[in-house]
C-alpha cells in the first residue's frame, strides 16, 4: 500500500511539473536566466497557476482509480483516465499560443514530448510493473527532456536564441525623421463626426476638411476599451495579447496571482473566487499584457506615452512613461520610503512630483468653468442627473474634463520639451464618457433626442466637448510644430441600441475613426479600407521597424504621398513579454475611484 501511495504522489507530481515545465520553456525562449529575480518570480507564479490546478486533476484521477480497483477493466479505464487528462491539460496550457514566440504550428513536437513524458509515466505507475520501474521512469524522463531539447533548439535556429528578437536600432531607414503624434481618443465616432462636422462648432477647424485625411476605423467585438486599444498598442488579437477585460481579480500572497492568467473556464467561478480572502477586483495591469506595444518596440527614437490603458505599473521606456493610474494618484497616499517606485505611474518615477501640478481633480471643476468652457448652461444643481437612468451627464462631464485636462496638459509639457524626432502619444476618454451620458439627448440625432429637460439642458453637450477636445489637439498640433505627423485613431464609436438606458452604445463594434495630418499625408475625405490592427504596424512602419507575422494588419501607407512604400517582409514575432519587478501599490481610494468609474459605465457590476 505504501508503495502505491509514492507512486501516485510521483504521478501527482509529473502532472504538476507540466505547468512548472511550460514556464520553464518561456524562460528560456527569452533568454531569461532562472535564477533571476524575474525567473524565480514567474516560475512561481505561473508554476501555482497552472501546476497546481494539474495537481488537483491528478488528485482526483487517482481517487477515480481507487474506487474502479474492483472493477477488472479498471487498469486499462485508469490509464485512459491519465492520457486523456494529460492530454487535455497540454492542449488547453498551449490554447492561444500564449506564451509561444513562434506560430502554434511550429510547437506540435514539444507539445509531442510533454504527452510522450506523461503517458509514460502514467502507464508504468499504473500497470504496476515490478521489474526496471524506476529505470523506466527516469529513461522516459530523459527521452522526454532530450525530445522537448531537440525541439527547442530546432525551432529557434540556435541553442537558448529567442527566433526573433527586436531589431535595434531599426531594422531599415525611418521614411519619416520628425515628429510623430498620436493623439487617441476613446469613442470617437465615425457617425458622430460627419454629423458634427455639418455644425457650425466645427467651423474654426477647417485643417480637418482641407488638410487632414479622415476615415472610417473598423474595430471588433468585444469593444472594450482595454482590449481594444492593446489591440492598437500591440497589432495583435485579444488572443495573443492577453487582455480580455477591464478588470482581473488578484491574490495578495507572497506574490500576486492573477486571476486573468487562468484558462477561460475559470472566468466563470470569479463571482465565487472573489469572495476568497486575499482576493480583491483590480483594474487590468501591464502585466496581462503579453505582446510588447510599439512604445517598446521602437528603440531607435524617444518615446513620450500619456495615460494608455493598461500602461500600469509605468515600465522603463527611453524617453517617459505616465501610466493610466497617474490620474487616480494623490500625494496624500505616500506611505513609506521609495513611495515614488511602489506608485509605479510614471517613467522615470521620479516625473511624478514634477507633473504632480498638472492634475486636475474632478471634485474641483465647478460648473461655471465647465459653463465657460464648453460654451452652453449647465443645471443649476444635480439633482436633474439623479432621475437619468444610466450614466449622470454632470458628473461624468466632470470626470472627462478633469481627465482630459490633466492628461492634454502633460502632453503639452512634453512638447514643449522633448526632442523634434519623438514619437508622441496621448490618450483622453473624454468623448467616451461624455458620449455614454449625454448622446441620447443630442441636438446631432433630432430623430431619437425627446423634448424634455434633460435634452434642453444637454442637447448641445456632446457637440460642444467634440469642440473642446479638437481645441485641445489643435494646440498640440501647432505645439509639435509643421515637421510633424499627426495620426488622431480611437477605438471604437457609437450606435443607437434600444436595449441600453442610455440609449447609445458600442456593443456590435461600430466604426471608429482614424485621421492623418501633417507633411506627406492625402488630403481629404478619403475612404480607404482601415481596422485597429493597421496602427501599430503604421507606426512601426513610420520609425523604420518591420511588422511581425502575429500582426494580422498592415501599415497604412496610403494616407501618405512621398514615403518610402512598407518593405513586405515580415519577422515571426517581437516576442513574448515579460513584466519584471514587484507588484506597484494601490492605495484604496485610488482604487476605489478607478472602478467606480467603471461602475457608473455599466462596465462592471
């Protein structure tokens, strides 16, 4: 009895060792070494996350086992019991490709060795063989290791070499030297504009019909916004990047485990698990993000990035990195020494006191600068906002202006300062917010806005923030200077649904819009064929880099004249990406706020 009991605990274990195996192979596809910080802290973390569960099935096989040991048949059920599952646990480590470098078609032989190993071991362990066991065992073992090297080693082209890694500086000549910009804005729409652009609040920016180049932006489903915009960050499918919502559910143990690293099925239990101790909601972190977005990418100029999601915590760029966090951080939540470092919202952290002055608090907009502002009067109190099902257009209104101000004022910052051959890029939610809230009372859509307060009060609101943020751009524009590419893209836009309260929303992927301004670029309306997966290869594209096969978009070369046409070579991949460092620390208040934010959405329950 004894004996069998090692037996299964040596079977128990070899299932375990499959997640604790896969890690090893990632770490070793990216050359990092494993008595690192980094390797120890991601063999540990995704060792639990994936041995652990394998551990349980293996558990439960056995148990299996020994209630069918009566049974005559039950050696041979056993051991289809043990293949099956080994060959489920391999099939759903390596769905997606997730933590490969190379396409999934080139893994079938280490996928091959993993099974080979587990099925040998199963089949000794369970057929009890009395005579060469454990020489058995340990030459499956070997073989397995010796396969799954082999396999390795063929499929980078040189022993420990990661297939493909980025190209520095850039693998051919920039076509453009000067200043790129991109300014993203979350939903802005393609139906919208057109109907805006007809106002007369349109009317100062005539460089957007006679010297920009605006287009329709096909986006996808799900069209939320982390997913989307690391889409645009990365080139890549939620697949292959990772980030799949607006929120991931974490354990604070010795290390922080999160809950988006398990496969899909565990999604389902998150109500359940949330529940847990040490288990709390937390907004999607960088560490979900799997592919490397183009800001590390491109190492052959500065990179300047203002307030993209999933950009926390900041990690080292050449140039400075503010966080999508920055803007939930308060002073007041210093605690400690190396506070600057734990916060992890800037790069270099200490940016943080000096664009500390820059922030402003929703709290501290009052109405009759909104009023100044925007141009239009707002209710005298929010008392109106409480009987508006959905989103309350008042204060979402002020989180928008607060955020944008904050996030288009250090952008400013950065322009005035920062070298003429940078790449630029900001992001401002401000329309998003504004759009959720108020579109269904808009003067721009008669045929659905009803007679009522709310529309007397708000009928004018959307159309007149579409004008305070092109305001905003037009100063970044002339800030960047005339030698500069301007490349203005969002995420999705917006569409009359019925079924939601506030009666707009963005459910079924409706078009977003991309435009171009600047030297080189196609004036004009223009109706080229373009999705969210062609700004990444765009801007690489631009800086001289080629796109990698993961990529399903191309560079968007037809809204420029006089630029070298993309070289059609593609390299397999830039990589999978790895987070290293601890944790950063989240105040609660500062987390509090993030998801509410959310929560009054309807993003997140």
């Amino acid at each position: 009895m004894g004996g069998q009991r090692v037996k299964w605990i040596v079977l128990v274990s070899l299932v375990a060792l499959l997640g604790w195996g896969t890690t090893l192979e990632l770490l070793l596809r990216n050359q990092v070494p494993l008595l690192s910080k980094a390797g120890l802290s991601l063999l540990i973390n995704m060792g639990l996350v994936w041995g652990l569960p394998a551990a349980i099935v293996a558990v439960g096989l056995a148990v299996l086992a020994q209630r069918l040991s009566r049974w005559r048949h039950a050696r041979s059920a056993g051991s289809t019991a043990i293949f099956g599952a080994a060959l489920l646990l391999i099939g759903a480590r390596w769905r997606g490709d997730d933590l490969a470098s190379v396409a999934a078609d080139q893994l079938w032989l280490t996928r091959l060795c993993f099974g080979v190993f587990l099925l040998l071991a199963g089949l000794i362990l369970l057929l009890r063989l009395k005579k060469g066991t454990w020489l058995a065992l340990l030459a499956s073992t070997a073989i397995a290791l010796v396969v799954g090297g082999i396999a390795y080693a063929r499929h980078q082209g040189m022993w420990l070499t990661p297939r493909s890694g980025v190209p520095t500086p850039a693998a051919h000549a920039a076509p453009w030297k000067g200043r790129v910009l991109v300014v993203a804005v979350d939903g802005l729409s393609w139906d919208v504009l057109q109907r805006w652009l007809q106002t007369a609040d349109a009317a100062p920016f005539d460089w957007l019909r006679t010297a920009a180049s605006i287009n329709p932006l096909a986006t996808f489903v799900p069209t939320r916004s982390p997913v989307v915009w690391s889409t645009i960050a990365t080139g890549t499918r939620l697949e292959q990047h990772g980030v799949v919502d607006f929120t991931s559910l974490e354990f604070t143990l010795p290390w922080v485990v999160r809950l988006q690293e398990l496969p899909p099925w565990a999604q389902r239990i998150r109500w359940a698990v949330q529940k847990l101790p040490h288990a709390r909601e937390n907004t999607v972190a960088t560490y979900e993000l799997h592919r490397k977005p183009f800001w590390e990418i491109i190492k052959n100029r500065p990179v300047y990035v203002v307030g993209w999601w999933v950009s926390w915590p900041a990690q080292p760029v050449w140039g400075a990195l503010i966080a999508d966090h920055f803007y939930f951080w308060r002073k007041e939540f210093e605690q400690g020494s190396h506070w600057l470092q734990k916060a992890g919202v800037t790069w270099p952290p200490e940016l943080l006191i000096q664009l500390e002055r820059f922030r402003v608090q929703a709290e501290r907009v009052d109405r009759t600068r909104l009023e100044k502002i925007l141009g239009i009067q707002l209710p005298p109190d929010e008392q109106i906002d409480e009987s508006i099902p959905g989103p309350k257009p008042l204060r979402e209104l002020r989180t928008a202006f607060a955020m944008d101000e904050t996030y288009f004022s250090i952008m400013e910052y950065f322009l005035r300062r920062g070298p003429r051959n940078g790449l630029y890029t900001v992001y401002v939610r401000g329309i998003d917010l504004v759009s959720h809230a108020a579109l269904r009372y808009s003067d721009l859509y008669p045929e659905i806005s009803a007679n009522s307060a709310e529309s007397q009060w708000y009928g004018q609101l959307v159309q007149r923030y579409y004008r305070y943020t092109f305001q905003r751009i037009s100063r970044l524009i002339q800030l960047a200077g005339p030698n500069t590419i301007v490349l203005i893209v969002s995420d999705h836009g917006f569409e009359y649904d019925p079924q939601l309260p506030e009666l707009f929303g963005h459910y079924h992927a409706p078009t977003g819009v991309v435009i171009a301004y600047g030297p080189k670029v196609r004036r004009g309306l223009s109706q080229i064929t373009a999705s969210v997966f062609d700004i990444c290869p765009t801007l690489l594209w631009l800086a001289g880099y080629p796109k990698s096969q993961e990529m399903p978009g191309r560079p968007l070369s037809q809204l420029f004249d006089g630029l070298p046409s993309p070289r059609r070579e593609a390299i397999p991949s830039y990589g999978y990406r790895l987070v290293t460092g601890l944790p950063a620390y989240t105040h609660p208040r500062q987390l509090r706020e993030s998801l509410e934010l959310l929560r009054g959405l309807g993003y997140i329950r």
